[in-house]
C-alpha cells in the first residue's frame, strides 16, 4: 500500500465496526461522511446462507442483515464516536425493520470484532436504556462477527451515485440532514 508522504506508518492503523441498522444504502451514506472513516462498505453478515445475493437476502430467509464494515483510523475517531453515530442513524427501538423497511435483514445489530467492542455496546444499550434515551426499550442485538459479505457493486456508494432516485430524495437526504446536524464537528470537509 502506498502511503501519502505526508502521513507516518502510525497514521494507518486501522480497526473495523460492523453496524446493521436498516438500509445498508442510509448507513453507508451517514458514515463515509464522518471524519476518520476511510471506507464503507455495504454488505450482509449475521446469516446461514454463504455468498448470498441482494435478492436472497431480500426474501428474509437467508438470516443475514444488511450492514456495513465500517473502516475507520481509532486515532482519529473511536468506536465509542461511531456507537454514538450508530444510535443516532436509526431507531434502535424498531424490530426488525426501520421505517417502511421491513424484515429480520433490516433488524438493528451490532457485529463485535473484539470483546472490547462488545464490552462497549452492552454498556451504550445499557445506558440508554436506563436513561430512557428512547421510548421504548432498545431491541439491538450484539452478535459476533462472522463472514461478511459484501454486495453487488450497485450497492457501493449508492447514495452518492443515485441521490436523485426518490428511495434517495424520501428516504435518505432526511436522515443524512438530522445526522449531519448531529455530528457537523465531526464531518469531512465538503468538496
């Protein structure tokens, strides 16, 4: 891998979170915006069918969930910063599905890498529950991660290659609105 030369060796360790909270398409679009994410990618994780397809997992059969592997610099924003984010991109509240998606692959799920990112979700969902930080109890689950697939290539970036699609305009565009509002000190700077 080529480093810029203006960055140090140090300046490229990176780690992995794993988010399933609804449409892969929302989620990605809400996290490449953050500073100290370098990529995500949108995929599914969390099933029993190996390799499936978009349409696969559509039917609700496959046990998997849309996610994202979220690829980001700690040194730059923790994993506490991306639950933050997590818990503000969705309603951690709704089972198996976020707005008009509906579906165990919609469900609200976090993947851990390392019983540190376990050990921090159960304390976030934990709090927030005792908290009251929503209206209802927060049904996201906490699972190991396992295979993670991505999907097809149309799924990459999909935001940023189709905004002006209506799925993009209705569904998305509000949700990245609230959460840019959110994390505005956190954003990469806008071209």
């Amino acid at each position: 891998m080529n480093q810029p030369s203006n960055q140090t060796a140090s300046d490229h360790q990176q780690d992995t979170a794993t988010f399933a909270a609804g449409c892969f398409w929302c989620v990605e679009a809400q996290f490449q915006q953050l500073q100290g994410v370098d990529t995500v990618i949108s995929g599914f994780t969390g099933g029993h069918v190996p390799h499936p397809s978009y349409k696969e997992v559509c039917t609700g059969t496959t046990g998997h969930a849309e996610a994202c592997n979220i690829i980001y610099d700690p040194a730059r924003i923790s994993y506490d910063e991306l639950l933050a984010a997590f818990f503000t991109a969705h309603d951690p509240t709704q089972l198996n599905r976020q707005g008009n998606d509906i579906g165990t692959q919609y469900r609200s799920a976090i993947f851990f890498h390392t019983p540190e990112q376990k050990e921090k979700a159960d304390y976030y969902i934990r709090k927030l529950n005792e908290e009251k930080a929503y209206p209802n109890p927060i049904v996201t689950q906490v699972q190991p991660y396992t295979e993670f697939y991505p999907a097809e290539d149309y799924h990459q970036d999909y935001y940023k290659l189709n905004g002006d699609q209506p799925y993009c305009q209705m569904v998305i565009r509000p949700k990245m609105e609230k959460f840019k509002k959110v994390f505005r000190d956190k954003l990469k700077p806008q071209p």
